[in-house]
C-alpha cells in the first residue's frame, strides 16, 4: 500500500533565535581584517517601510575563484579556511552585516552571486533570493534577463565604503519595490 503524503504547512518562524541558532562568529565567513575582506550590509524592510528588527539571514556563495566549498564544517571558524556559509540576525534597526569576500563566477561568462535565505516572523516559509555584484557580467545573467528591469535593481547590491549594500524588501512600499524572491522546484508556495 503506498499513498502520497501531503507536506507538513510551514510554521510562522520566530522571534526566538536567539536560543539556538547563533554562533561565535557566524556572520564571517572570513575574519574582517583578512586581505579581500569585504562586509555585505544592509536593512531588510516590511511593507510598511519599517525595519525588521528579528530577522535572520544566511548566505551561501563561492570563493573569490568561484570554488564552491564542498567540505563538511560550515559552522568552523579557525580564521583562514572558508566555508562559504554564514548566518546574521539584524538589529532593532533592521540592519545586518557579513563579513566576506567578493564571489568568484562558478563558470567562466558566469555572474558571481550570493545566495541569501530570509527568515522572519510572519513568514511561514523562509524567502531565497540572490545578491548579484555589479558589472558587465550581469546582462547575461538568465535570472536576471528574465526580469523587468525594475525589478532586476533589487537583486543587485551597490558598492559603499566598506563593501556591499544590498537592502531585502519584504513588500512592496513607497519608493522600495519588494526584492525578487526565487521558488525552487518541490519548495513550498
């Protein structure tokens, strides 16, 4: 007898991560002082335009050479070996910070990105999406030529002073179209 089993809904995620998910160091994938360092930074926003203060954000990306780490361990952090993965809560002011590097393209013609997963009350799944370097790279980008261009902007992160700005919207608001979100095959809606 075999049957097709419906998926478990998801639950509404936090505000608790504090108890467990946080880590000496989770938001550096490689130390701030290191040679190519960089922080990605940013507020992630609601539909009202307010900030999130509970938030909780990871990321996945390649190297500078566009290896992607395969090796177990991503929670290490012995302050040279790069594992690729990091996790960052935002503040009361919404804002959150990584310690990284610049991604390397994965194929050469390929454009470098970061994959971020969003996690926040009121969500009853986590949100991914991708934060694209700027460049020439970027127009042959399949993701992002499938786009309007309005809506490609809010997947690209801008350059500041200390690295990478990239802003997560989680709804659409006055002058702040929401960021792009990306389903992936078998994810629930």
């Amino acid at each position: 007898m075999s049957s097709l089993l419906t998926a478990t809904p998801g639950q509404t995620v936090g505000p608790f991560f504090g108890y467990a998910l946080p880590f000496d160091r989770c938001h550096e994938l490689v130390p701030p002082a290191s040679p190519n360092a960089i922080q990605l930074s940013g507020v992630v926003s609601a539909g009202d335009g307010r900030p999130v203060p509970d938030a909780l954000l990871e990321i996945w990306q390649a190297d500078a050479d566009g290896a992607v780490p395969t090796s177990a361990g991503s929670m290490h952090r012995d302050g040279f070996t790069f594992t690729g993965w990091g996790r960052a809560s935002t503040g009361d002011d919404g804002r959150y910070s990584f310690s990284t590097v610049i991604p390397g393209p994965v194929r050469p013609g390929a454009a470098p990105f970061i994959l971020m997963t969003v996690f926040a009350r009121g969500l009853l799944n986590r949100l991914f999406t991708r934060v694209y370097m700027q460049g020439d790279h970027l127009a042959d980008d399949a993701l992002l030529t499938s786009l309007p261009p309005e809506r490609r902007q809010t997947l690209i992160a801008t350059r500041d002073g200390a690295g990478l700005h990239f802003d997560v919207q989680l709804q659409d608001a006055p002058g702040a179209p929401e960021t792009v979100f990306l389903r992936y095959p078998g994810q629930p809606r």
